[in-house]
C-alpha cells in the first residue's frame, strides 16, 4: 500500500495539480457578497489593502465546479419552460460604492408563475446542504440570505429564488425569500461603518483562537499588531469614491489599481493603522 506522503512529495501528479497558488490583492470593490461577512473589522482591512491574499488550486477548483453548476441549472430550468436571464448583470448599490452580479433571474416558477424573482445559486457539501435543509438560508447561510436581500434591493424586486446543489449526490435545496427591507437598511448602515470610520471596527472576537479567526487572511494584523502591507489606500492623502475608484487629494486625481497598491515617497499611515505601522 502506497503511503499518503508518497503524494505530497514533489514531482508527483497530485503535486503538480495542487501547486498552483497566487496572492494579490482583493479584488478591490467592495462587493455585495460580502457584506454578511459577520466580522467588520475583515471587511474593513480588506478595503484598504492590509494584506494579500491567497488563491490555490482547490479555491480555484471550487470556483470552477460552480460554474459547472450554473450552466446544469440554467439548461434544466430553460428546458421546463422557465425565463433565465441576467446572469453577471452588474448591480449597484449605495450610490455605486457597493457593487456586485448576481446569478441572474428567472420568472415562470409553479409556486409564482408571474413573478420575476433573483436567483442565486450555490453548491454545497453534503454537512452544510443538509444544515440549509434543516433551517433554511437566513439561519443556516446568514452570508447567502444577506447576499440576495441586497440583490433584491438593487433590482427592485421582492423575491429571489434560492437553489442549492449537494455535491455529494447532486440532490437541490430550493427556497423563495421575501424581501426585508427593514434588514437591508442595517446591513447597508454596516457598510457605510466600513467605509468611513477612522476607527477599526470591532473585530468578530477578541480570542485569535476563534474558529473564524484561524483562517483569516489578516489574524496576526488584527491580533498581533503585525504592520499592514503600504498601500495608497491606506495613506491618509486617499480617499475613497466608489467601486474601484480612490482619490489623492496630493496628486489630484483618481488613482489606477496599480496606483492604489504602490505608495508614493508622500505617503503617511492613517491613525487607525499606527498602532501597526506598515511593511
């Protein structure tokens, strides 16, 4: 019997599939998907840059194998007569600070045939498709029920249909949800919090050993005082205007994405990032 190690040495096929790994920056507009994120202060450092993060194979296999799942679904529910569309539509939120594509919408459904709903649509392991199972988006996938509320607001619609594949054995969870406006406007208010503040935000948890905190791209930054990366962003002389668009008020004008990540000789951290200093 072969032993597991024997794979992970190098030069072997699983080796060589697994290897690949890049570490950027975030995308760099702050996007609806995100704004569940329960922890304000990862949400926060991710606007200004405070580290790379990073992408391997199997995240990237993830993304893929949810690609495949939307093209299955987009043929199966064209094929029962339903009207799909939208798909990657760019939506805009906060005057255009908050920005995001949803997975399209569909319209013909037996539960409300003549309504328009936003759909979104995810791939799940078999542990949290059966947890979805048991308790629906909002409490199982707080994230998810965040993500199509804001979607919804965006399009001015009033329902979104919610479809979940097993990975296991391709089973679906599908679930309609009414719009809550009264949750959209304080899930919005967090949002601007993230924006403005010339504070850090709380943090999730004060224990690094938090399960959530274990796998955070910034953990050390945010419980070490480990020095944030040097970005324009986080100098005081930027500021931001919406989507990927930073201004500096020294240079007087709109910083390009490679500006934004490489500081100039003027540049001088913002207060709240002083207990850390820079790198």
């Amino acid at each position: 019997m072969v032993g597991i190690v024997k794979f992970l040495e190098p030069n072997t096929t699983k080796h060589n599939l697994d290897k690949k790994s890049t570490k950027d920056f975030p995308r760099g507009y702050p996007g609806i998907s995100g704004v569940g994120e329960p922890c304000l202060r990862k949400r926060q450092l991710e606007h200004y840059f405070a580290e790379k993060g990073e992408i391997n194979a199997r995240t990237q296999r993830i993304f893929s194998v949810g690609h495949l799942f939307e093209e299955i679904f987009y043929k199966e529910a064209r094929e029962e007569g339903y009207e799909v569309w939208g798909d990657q539509q760019d939506l805009e939120l906060l005057d255009g600070k908050l920005g995001g594509h949803c997975d399209g919408m569909i319209k013909g459904i037996p539960e409300a045939p003549k309504t328009t709903h936003v759909l979104e649509l995810k791939t799940m392991n078999d542990k949290a498709w059966k947890d979805v199972l048991r308790n629906q988006v909002k409490k199982s996938k707080p994230v998810y029920y965040c993500q199509v509320q804001l979607y919804m607001k965006a399009l001015k619609l009033d329902r979104a249909l919610f479809v979940a594949i097993n990975k296991n054995d391709c089973q679906y969870y599908v679930e309609r949800i009414k719009s809550d406006n009264e949750y959209v406007k304080e899930q919005l208010n967090r949002t601007v919090d993230v924006f403005e503040s010339e504070m850090l935000l709380p943090r999730i948890s004060e224990r690094r050993s938090y399960y959530a905190c274990g796998w955070c791209t910034y953990k050390s930054i945010c419980h070490e005082n480990t020095p944030i990366r040097k970005t324009c962003r986080s100098c005081i002389a930027s500021n931001y205007v919406k989507g990927m668009t930073w201004n500096c008020w020294l240079k007087k004008k709109d910083l390009t994405r490679a500006e934004q990540i490489d500081a100039c000789e003027k540049y001088q951290i913002q207060t709240m990032f002083e207990p850390n200093g820079c790198r």
